[in-house]
C-alpha cells in the first residue's frame, strides 16, 4: 500500500523534578545541602531513509513519546536522562505543525533529522541552589514539560524525471522501457493511482530516476481525479515529459492532451509551467502519422522538443533516454556553473 500522507501525534519527555537533600554523616557538621538535579526529558527526532519508501507505519501508529526524565536524588545525584524517540520516514517528506500550519522541515537526503518535539529541562536540585546568603534552601524546581505536537507528513517523490500525461497514455509502459522497474501494465485501460519509480542506467556513473506520475485529468489543479495528489509528486522532479498518445484511435487529440495538461499544471500554483520539458508521443508502432504531425508543428511552434516513441516495441526509446540524460546534465551546469563530465550515453 502507498501512502504519502500521515498524522501523528509526538510527546516529548518531561524533565524530572530536582531533588531536596541534606548531607547528614557522621562527624561531618553542616553537611549543607545535596538534592541532586532532575534528568533532561527524551525529545523525539524524525530521520529520513532509503529503506522506507511510504508512510504506512505512520498510517497505523499515530502516537509517539519519548521518555521523561529522572528524578534528582540525594548525595548530588543527577537522574537519567530520558530517552529520545526517533522515527524513521522515506526521503521526500515534509514535516508541517498542523495545529500553527507552519513547516518544520524537509527531509531530502539520507540520514538527515531535526528535532520536532524538544524535551522538558530537568529541574535543579537544592545542592544548586545554595548561595552565601541562602546556605541551607528547602526547595527545588519542578521538571519542564516537553514539548507535544500534532504533525503533518507529506512524502513527495524524488525524481529527476516525471512522466506526466493523460490516463492510458502509456506512462507505465515506457517506464518500463526506460528502466528495471516492473510497474502494472494490462491490455485493459485502467490508471495508475500510485508513483512508480525506476532507474534508467546509460552505462556506470550514468543514471537518472524517472517516476510515473498518476494520470492527470482536466480539472486537477481543482482538486478533480487525483488532484492535488498527482501535483504534489511532481512538485520536485527537475524535468517533465509529456507522454502523449498520438494513435489514430487515441481517445483524446494530441494536441488537445497536450493542451490539457499544460493548462492543468499552469493552474496549479507550483511554479511547474517554468519546469523543462519534452514530449514524448507515443504508440508510434499503431496508425499514427497524421495525429504525430499535428503534434510535432504544436510543439515545434511552443519550442518544446517532440521525440516519437513505441514503448511496447522500443521504437526511440533510446534515443528519448539520451535527451533525458543531457537536459538534466544541462540543468547540473547550469545550477553549478561548472561543465561537467559526461559519460558516453548509449
């Protein structure tokens, strides 16, 4: 099961209460005081990982609390620290306080944490609060509570390429193509309702990660279909590809697709109108010439390249796989401002 929203419920341990104490010893006069301090309360962490890749264990436990503190004893004693509580998510997720609706934080890299409920500072015994003046004080300081927090967690895929298009315009199966992943494919139309990741690999240190998208209809950006489900994963992918059914038979004109995807993802708030892109027109292995025209002077006019695939027979495949691999080197040295090497696609 996929899930890519969760809400939880994290308690940070309470600091424990410091300690009221006296040194009573034989032969020793005035002993003075000696209530040691209250233990720190455990504070609960999140850190992302390779290893999860949804929120399910989120989506059945909702409550989490780190331990409290311990008490402060006598002869200075400190009590035990409470123990943290950490909670591992998939990289991609976003933590946002959902009672203030202010983000926290965005967990994009392997082992990155932060901190979302700090716990209670544990209180001080009378063996520190003794003074010049005050040589023999009778009380100490209660434990500060931890913190409690209702959180929001959002995973957002992670993908340098996204496959976008209308439903049944083969998203899956040129997935499929591109990479090693195995996603459901079926000689029946039907939509993907999850993300599907997989890794096109050129050659050694060659590789980009392509998602499949779920199918995009009009009215998305309204909440229509998946809605903002499908926008929240493309959110971070750094090119998109328009996979576009250009058959004779396709249910939907190649432009008018073209069209409606363009204009849900302008309507979406997102910034993704300004995200590089490409076309991909696919089912060139069935009757396809006069819709693939159409198509290719739509995007030659929007300046968006077209490249005419078959993912069921290979047909271009890899030609579109070496485009990918040198838009996104493209963008690396743009963002760097640095060439960088290439490795020779094949």
């Amino acid at each position: 099961m996929f899930v890519d929203l969760a809400r939880i419920l994290v308690r940070a341990g309470d600091g424990g209460r410091g300690c009221v104490s006296f040194r009573r010893e034989k032969y020793v006069p005035r002993g003075g005081p000696d209530g040691g301090d209250g233990g720190d309360g455990g504070s609960v962490l999140l850190e992302a990982t390779d290893s999860l890749s949804t929120l399910i264990d989120q989506k059945y436990q909702q409550q989490y609390r780190a331990g409290r503190g311990g008490h402060g004893e006598g002869n200075n004693r400190e009590g035990k620290r409470g123990g943290d509580c950490a909670i591992r998510v998939p990289v991609g997720t976003v933590v946002t306080d959902a009672d203030a609706g202010e983000p926290l934080a965005d967990l994009t890299a392997v082992g990155e944490r932060v901190v979302v409920a700090r716990g209670g500072r544990g209180g001080r015994g009378n063996g520190r609060m003794a003074t010049p003046t005050r040589r023999a004080p009778r009380t100490a300081e209660p434990g500060g509570k931890g913190e409690r927090r209702t959180l929001l967690l959002e995973l957002k895929v992670l993908a340098d390429v996204g496959l976008v298009g209308l439903p049944n315009s083969g998203k899956s199966t040129l997935l499929a193509a591109c990479t090693a992943a195995r996603p459901k494919i079926a000689a029946y139309p039907f939509t993907t309702l999850t993300p599907n990741l997989g890794v096109a690999v050129l050659e050694r240190r060659a590789s980009y990660v392509i998602a499949d998208i779920p199918g995009l209809i009009e009215g998305a950006s309204r909440g229509a279909g998946l809605g903002h489900q499908f926008l929240r994963h493309i959110e971070r992918v750094r090119v998109l590809v328009h996979v576009i059914d250009v058959a004779e038979e396709a249910p939907v004109d190649p432009v008018a697709a073209y069209r409606i995807v363009e204009g849900e993802l302008a309507s979406s708030g997102r910034a993704l109108p300004d995200r590089p892109r490409v076309v991909a027109a696919n089912k060139v292995d069935l009757p396809h010439e006069a819709p693939l025209a159409r198509l290719q002077r739509h995007c030659e006019k929007a300046g968006v390249p077209c490249y005419p695939v078959s993912a069921a027979t290979g047909a271009g495949v890899s030609t579109l796989r070496r485009a990918l691999y040198r838009l996104l080197q493209d963008l690396r040295e743009e963002r760097d401002g640095r060439p960088v090497p290439r490795a020779a696609a094949r």
